[in-house]
C-alpha cells in the first residue's frame, strides 16, 4: 500500500471512529465500556448526564463506582456469569445522590481482550409513577373492598371476576369467592331477562354510555330483589372493548320500592276491600279504551250494589257491613279474569269493566257473581249474614263511548234492577 492509500485508509478509520462515536454520544442510553477489571475505558456523553462525572473523571473508575453498596455483590456476580438481561439497582452519582437505576450489559470478546458492554437508565420517574400507581390501585382496593354498596367488575364477557363483601351480603353470598366465575345469567331472574338486558343496556356500554337503572336482581336462594344498578366501561376507547372490563355498582333498593308500592297501592285501591279505587278504575279504562283495539265485541261494564246495606250497618253494625263488603269482593276476584278491571265505587257500590267481553257475556259474568253472593253466608261478630246484590249491564255499541257514559248506562241497568225487585241482573237496552 502506498503512503496516499495509508492516509486514505486513516482518514476512513477516522470518519468510522467519528460516526460511532456521534452514534454513541446520539443514543439515549447511558453507555459504558469497561475492561475485564471492570475499569471504565469508554463512555457516551448520556453516562456523563447521568452520573454527573466529566469524561476525563469517568475514565478509570471502576463500574462498582456507580452503585451504592448494597448491589456491588450483584454486579460482581452478573459480570462474572456475563449475565445480559436487565435487573435493578440503586445508582449513585457523582455528588453522592442515589437514584433507581436499570442496567443492562453484554461481554464481548475482542481481539483477545473481554470487554463489558453495560448501559445505566435513571428509571426515577419509572419507579416514582410506579409507586403513585400502586398506592392508587391500594387506594382503590381500600374502596372497592369496604364500600357500603356492591361493586362487580366483569371482564372477558359477562363474567364476574371480582366482587366486595357489600355485594355478596346484598345478593345472600357469603363472600365474594362464592361469587367469582358467576355468570351474569345466574343473577337475572330468567334467561329471556339475561339476553333482553344485554341488548338494552349492557352492549350500551359500548359508546361509552354509563347506565344507570333499576332493576330485579336474583339472590342465591332465588328471591328477586330490586337493585339500582350503574355501570360503565373501564376501557376509554370508543367503541369500548368491554371483554376488558365492565365496572357495575349495585345498591339494595327493596325497602324504597317497597315503600313506594305501599305509596302506590294506598294511592290506586280503596283499603278496606283491595279493589281499585274510583279514580283508578277510571284511569285504567280510559287507558284500555285509548289503546287500538283487535277484539270486535265488548267492552262491557257492570254497575254493582250490595242489597239493603244500610240495614245491616244499623242492626249489626259497621264491623259486620266491613267484613260484609271483603266478602263480596272476594268472591269479585274468584270470578273475574286477570285483565278484567274491579272497583269499589264508593259505600255498596262496585263497578267491573270486561274488555273483550259482548253483552251475553257481561250477563254471565254478572249471574255467576250474583248466584255466588246470594248463597254465601258471612260469619262476624258471632252473626250469620246472608246478602244479596244487584247487578246492571252494558256493553258499547259505539267506539266513541266513554267510560262515564258506559258507567251511567249500566247504572241505568242497575236502577231496573233494584226497583224490579233486587237481587237480579239487568241490562240496559
């Protein structure tokens, strides 16, 4: 080789040597290279943010320098079994401070020398963001377990992975082991309600909607319960993957809708016998008759009153009248059917409605009440009480009727009943 291609060959060594060392000094790891003593011969100018030392102070040092004491057994250990995967310790720099560090280092051979690869991270604000993580998950741990409301997280479907003790005590597990694995369909009272739920509510979830219902949850015995259920997706994309989790919040609401039936009914139905009450009776007829109806016959309405009731008040007194009425409106509700609408009008006086139901029927219906009331024999008070009641009947020949005006005319009815002589059944014509 000529001396022009010896310097040609230098300056490209150099150009090498200044591309590896821009490439070295451009990474964003920390690198050193150290001697099969573990002295420190070269570094990238990352090591030197890190460690706060000069190029000139770093060289010569040995790379146990670079740690506290505790860990200089470990690194001795990793070097001499050329160990190459990643472990943690704690780093110490130049004025003393420590920081959590990762290292990673490779040995390599070279022309007959060993040499140690090794690269140091500053993972403090790993380590700091993985502490504050693991007190929030603690934090949430604290909430979920010893809320005072039942939380359910489900995850990979509509499977219960994890539940607090508030849970298992509403739906009457005895922890919340018993219930992981649950599938949601053995907490909905049938199989119809567990699919009719998921299509109106639970695939909601999935544009990030939060529910928020009420709805009848069934217990570990069987028992229905009202529950007010809140859930919400716990993965933020949209559309949400809620085989990633689903986060339910279950509050027992038996007693409120207890109290609001009790509120409900003292509202709808006359407290002594049960029946309707007379705006009720009116609401719900109204609410048939406003609906299209298929059924081409009927309604018909019945207009109903117990005979000299008033005598009985006066001779056995109102105790007995009571037990009297009750009676009659059992025997009421033995008769009719379950969409038929029975009310107590006020005093003696009751009123049936029968949708689907043409005038003989209405007749039938009202015979059958009659005959049951006439040979029925009411015990109160030590007395035996035998009653009787008369019965008016219509029916609608015009869809445009009203109720009152459907009542009125069986009321009609009613009057021929009674001035015909009571106990019997009219109609009006």
């Amino acid at each position: 080789m000529g001396v022009d291609g010896f310097h040609k060959y230098i300056d490209e060594l150099e150009e090498q040597l200044e591309l590896q060392t821009l490439l070295a000094d451009s990474s964003s790891e920390a690198i050193g290279v150290f001697d099969e003593n573990a002295r420190c011969i070269a570094v990238n100018r990352e090591i030197l943010e890190v460690l706060g030392y000069t190029h000139d102070e770093v060289l010569g040092m040995s790379a146990l320098d670079f740690i506290t004491e505790e860990y200089r057994d470990l690194a001795k250990k990793n070097i001499s079994e050329r160990y190459d995967k990643h472990y943690f310790v704690m780093g110490r720099r130049k004025d003393g401070s420590v920081f959590p560090a990762e290292i990673r280092g490779r040995t390599v051979d070279f022309r007959g020398k060993v040499y140690r690869i090794s690269a140091i991270r500053d993972v403090s604000y790993l380590k700091a963001t993985e502490m504050e993580l693991r007190e929030t998950l603690n934090e949430l741990k604290i909430i979920f377990e010893n809320s005072k409301v039942g939380m359910m997280f489900l995850k990979g479907g509509r499977i219960l992975k994890r539940a607090n003790q508030a849970l298992a005590d509403i739906l009457g597990y005895d922890s919340p082991d018993d219930m992981v694995g649950l599938s949601m369909l053995d907490l909905h009272l049938s199989e119809d309600k567990f699919h009719e739920f998921g299509k109106q509510y639970y695939y909601t979830l999935v544009n990030k909607a939060q529910v928020n219902i009420e709805y009848q949850l069934r217990r570990k015995d069987g028992k229905p319960l009202w529950c007010s259920l809140s859930g919400q997706a716990v993965d933020v994309d949209v559309p949400a993957d809620l085989n990633r989790g689903v986060l339910w919040v279950v509050d027992d609401i038996s007693l409120r809708k207890s109290e609001e039936d009790r509120l409900v009914l003292l509202a709808t139905t006359d407290s002594l016998t049960g029946a309707l009450n007379r705006r009720e009776f009116f609401r719900q007829v109204e609410l048939f008759m406003g609906k299209e109806q298929r059924n081409p016959v009927g309604p018909t309405m019945l207009m109903i009153d117990l005979d000299n009731f008033k005598k009985i008040n006066d001779s056995h007194g109102h105790e007995v009248g009571d037990v009297v009425l009750r009676s009659f409106a059992d025997i009421c509700r033995s008769v009719i059917r379950d969409n038929d609408v029975f009310a107590r009008m006020g005093g003696e006086e009751f009123a049936l409605f029968l949708p689907g139901t043409d005038l003989a029927g209405g007749i039938a219906v009202a015979e059958r009440l009659r005959r049951q009331f006439a040979a029925s024999e009411v015990r109160a008070c030590g007395d035996s009480i035998q009653c009787t009641a008369s019965v008016g009947v219509a029916t609608m020949s015009s869809r445009r009727l009203n109720p009152e005006r459907l009542l009125r005319m069986a009321d009609m009815a009613l009057y021929d009943a009674k001035s015909s002589g009571r106990n019997r059944v009219c109609f009006y014509d």
